[in-house]
C-alpha cells in the first residue's frame, strides 16, 4: 500500500481527477493549500501598492492506493497536472510513501482490502 501525496494547480483538479478515474483510482481527499517552491510568489498591485505574494495557493491530494495502482496513478496525475507539453515551474511534486496500515471504519476491515481493488 501507497500513500500518494500530489501538490498541483488549483485549476488542474478537474484534469486530474479524470485522468485517475480513467485508471479506476476514485478515492482522495483534497485539501486547499498554500506553498513556495522555485516560483518564488509572484507582486501585484493592491490598492495603489505593490505587494508580493510569496505564498501561493495550490491543492494537495492524498490517495491511498494498491501497489499494482501505483504507477498508473502517479502518471495519470504527472500528465494531467502538467502545463502544456512541456511543464512550467509551479506545476506541483509528487510523493510516495509507503502506508503502513489502513482501516475502514464502516467494516473494520484492514490492509489493502481497506482501501479496495
């Protein structure tokens, strides 16, 4: 069992969320977020000043899936959470962690049958 931690665009949620449905991966939590990487916030103009933002919103996404969904899932998201064909800075990370358990709480099941197929 894998956890998959995905940090992408906000505008990319729908985008993503086809791609993995596409490879039978339904399950995630979304969680609204704000982060810096090598974008390095961007200045607008509020009210007459300039500010920088150095903070910038994204999405994380959390799924829990079976090693044999791993790969599919981890690249349904590179492709869909990508800008254009060839990516641009602020696009988001990928982690994958292992899990070392997983129950679900309507059936007390465990381990990967926890998660489903």
């Amino acid at each position: 069992m894998k956890l998959i931690v995905a940090i992408i665009r906000p505008e990319k949620l729908e985008d993503v969320q086809r791609a993995l449905a596409e490879r039978d991966v339904y399950l995630m939590t979304v969680t609204d977020v704000r982060g810096c990487g090598r974008q390095r916030g961007y200045t607008e103009v509020y009210r007459g000043s300039e500010m920088t933002i150095r903070l910038i919103p994204k999405l994380k996404l959390e799924i829990a899936v079976n090693e044999a969904f791993v790969e599919a899932a981890v690249e349904a998201i590179v492709h869909a959470a990508r800008t254009a064909d060839t990516g641009a800075v602020g696009d988001g990370k990928i982690f994958v962690l292992s899990l070392e358990d997983c129950v679900r709480i309507r059936t007390g099941e465990r381990g990967p049958e926890a998660i489903g197929p």
